[in-house]
C-alpha cells in the first residue's frame, strides 16, 4: 500500500548498496536512502547536475565511505555496488523539444545529443557491477523512445555477456503517494528477472494538504528556503496576482484581465502566451500539483497569495524529506531553482526501489503488480499505472472529472 506523502522514515540498512549517477539534486538519492541502501558514490558530468546541493546534504544521503566526482564519465570512480540509479535528461523526449527548431539541432528523439547520458549511465553500471540498473525519464522515452531502450538492454548484455531483463515503468506520482500530476518513465533493468513494483493506490491529495501549512513563511534572505526568485517573470506574475487572478487561469488571460482593472505593468512575453500546458498559470488549491518543470519558479503562481512558490513549498511539492536543506540549493547560481523540476518527486523514486530492495531480497508481497510481457523476446516487460490514481478514492475520482 503506497505511504502518506508526508511519511519520510527510512527503513533500517539493508546492506543493499547503491550509486547515485547523474541524479540531479538529491530527491532520487533521499528516496534510495529511505529503501534501506547505502549510497556509496555519485557521479555526474561537470555541466549543473546538482552536485553542490547533493553534497551540502551528503551527511544524510550518503554512507561514511561515500566517493562522488563530476567530470568525464572515463574518470567516475567505479564501485562495486547492487543498483545504479538516475536521472540522466530527458529533454530527448520532453514535448518541449519536439519542435523542428529543435529536431534539426539534434536536440528531439532517439538520436539526440543529451541521450549520451543514458548510454553513460549505463556503461558505468557495468564498470560497477551492477546487478540492477534504474533511470526515470519522460514517458516518450518508454515510447517513441523504445528503439533506445532496446539499444540500452543490449548494450548491457554485450558487455556483460548475461541476460538481462528490462521492466518499462509508466507512472504518475499521484498513483504512489505523490503529490504532483506527474506522468513519468523508469528503466529498469536487472540480470534476475522482470522487476514486481509495489500495489499503486496513490492518494490524489490537493495541494492545500501539501504546502498548506507554509502559506505565510516568506523570507526576503535570498539563501533561505522561504525565500522567492525574483526574477523579471516571476516578479511580473506576482503583480498580476494583485488583480484577481482566478485560480486555474493562464497569464496571458490574467494579464488581459489586469488591464482591465487598470493595470499597467509589463506584458506577458512569447512563451507566457502559448497555450500549452506548461504555460504560467495560477494553479488550483483543491487540486493536485501541475508538473514542476525547470521554470516552476517563475511560472507557477499561488492559489491564495500574491506571489509565485517559495523554494520550501516547491521542495515539498517534490517530495524532499525534512531532513533535507535545501540552502544547498538556494545558494547555488540563479538560486538552483531549475533542479527542482529535472529531477523526480522522492514518493516516485521510494515507490520504484521499494520494488527494487524487494527483487533483491526475494520478498513478495501478495498485492504486488507484477509486470506483463511487452513482446515475445522474453526479456522485456512493461507495467502501467499512470492513470491508476483516478480509481483509487472518491477523492481521486472527483478530481478526475475536474482535470
């Protein structure tokens, strides 16, 4: 049964170890830490992965004999651990990047440039002898991306010369206890078999349970965690909140509203006015969070105050635990504020090596999904509980009918 949202307690050490590859800023990790395993290194390119708020944090993610490096991933030190995890990007696949602006720069589908991330990640958990590999992406990359992940599997096994099993992984935080709508993709691949993932029944809570409590901690020290970016956009946004600005609508109409009332500040810029989902909006307080994407900071505004989130509100929405300081992440350039969305809400990651810890122990549980047969290869698996939330509580179908 997935936990409350706000359950945060790690289990005792397994003994089960772990290596933290190009992870982002530490909520993948605080999920690893939670399952019981020990993280014994992180590695990650030299090009803003989060190394500085991770390591800020390293005396609660990381085990005492802990390595890390950024770099050329030739010189990633090699441990010999269970699970390699990640968060390589995925802007490969995101619908951001789907555009042929984007494509013809080799930014959009299976070949593009940053991909090489996942092919890193992979080849560095052979080096570590890795007995389970697990990445989160966007949810194309299990689709449209599928030639990728066919190419990743094979890679392993031509290096290892094993057999290796991959269990494809489509999911929405809201079906394990998260509280963002945020449809995502795991890779998970093991040299033991197809992978069982715990019972998905998700919780659908609305955003006032999540930062409810944080409404009124606003701080103007730059460094803390109750403090807010203030950027041109977000300041802009913060003005508009002034003038009655209905929860749910997007800025370009907030904007036109504004006007009306008599406002004459700055216009909304190009991107603020493409209808998409992604677009600046005021989220709705009764519903579950929008997805946080690397500009959650200066595009979501707050149901019920005046302003855009603050680091706390929008580190809670992902799932960091309490344990973590997130000065780790507001002392960085421009704040850090676009590792928030790059990496994964931490009930994603918990709910995924929940199901991983067990493989490696050999436990089951009766309600466990176990994965079904993807082709006729006998080696490739899927499972899919992205929509599974919707069903789960009256809750949940409530809100259902209102997104």
């Amino acid at each position: 049964m997935s936990r409350e949202p706000f359950e945060h307690t790690p289990l005792p050490a397994t003994g089960l170890t772990a290596y933290a590859c190009q992870d982002y800023a530490g909520a993948f990790a605080s999920a690893v830490r939670q399952e019981g395993f020990a993280i014994t290194a992180k590695a990650e390119q030299d090009d803003a992965f989060g190394m500085a708020a991770w390591l800020h944090n390293v005396e609660y993610l990381a085990a005492s004999d802990f390595k890390f490096a950024a770099g050329e991933p030739r010189k990633w030190p090699v441990r010999q651990v269970d699970v390699v995890f990640g968060n390589p990007p995925c802007s490969g696949f995101s619908i951001l990047t789907a555009s042929s602006k984007w494509q013809e720069q080799g930014l959009h589908g299976v070949e593009a440039s940053q991909n090489h991330c996942m092919v890193d990640l992979i080849d560095h958990a052979v080096k570590c002898q890795a007995s389970v590999v697990v990445f989160e992406s966007v949810q194309a990359a299990g689709t449209t991306g599928l030639s990728l992940m066919r190419e990743l599997q094979r890679r392993l096994e031509d290096q290892t010369t094993k057999t290796w099993h991959i269990t494809l992984v489509m999911m929405n935080a809201l079906s394990v206890g998260g509280w963002p709508d945020r449809r995502r993709f795991f890779f998970v691949a093991s040299r033991r078999g197809p992978v069982d993932m715990p019972a998905a029944t998700g919780w659908a809570r609305p955003l006032s349970e999540c930062i409810g409590d944080l409404i009124d901690r606003v701080e103007d020290d730059p460094m803390s965690p109750y403090s807010l970016v203030k950027t041109p956009k977000a300041t802009r946004h913060a003005e508009l909140a002034r003038f009655n600005w209905p929860q749910g609508m997007p800025c370009s109409q907030a904007y036109e509203l504004a006007v009306s009332q008599g406002y004459e500040g700055t216009a909304p810029d190009r991107s603020d006015r493409i209808l998409n989902q992604f677009t600046s909006a005021r989220w709705k307080w009764d519903n579950p969070a929008r997805v946080a994407t690397g500009a959650i900071m200066d595009t979501a505004v707050h149901p019920i105050r005046p302003r855009t989130f603050t680091h706390a509100e929008v580190g809670r929405i992902m799932g960091f635990p309490p344990e973590y300081d997130l000065s780790g992440i507001t002392k960085l350039r421009s704040q850090g504020r676009a590792l928030y969305g790059k990496g994964i809400p931490a009930q994603s990651g918990r709910w995924v090596m929940e199901g991983i810890r067990r493989h490696l122990t050999n436990e089951r549980v009766k309600d466990d999904i176990i994965p079904e047969p993807l082709d006729d290869s006998g080696t490739r698996w899927h499972i899919e509980v992205t929509d599974h939330w919707r069903n789960n509580r009256v809750r949940g179908e409530q809100l259902a009918m209102e997104l």
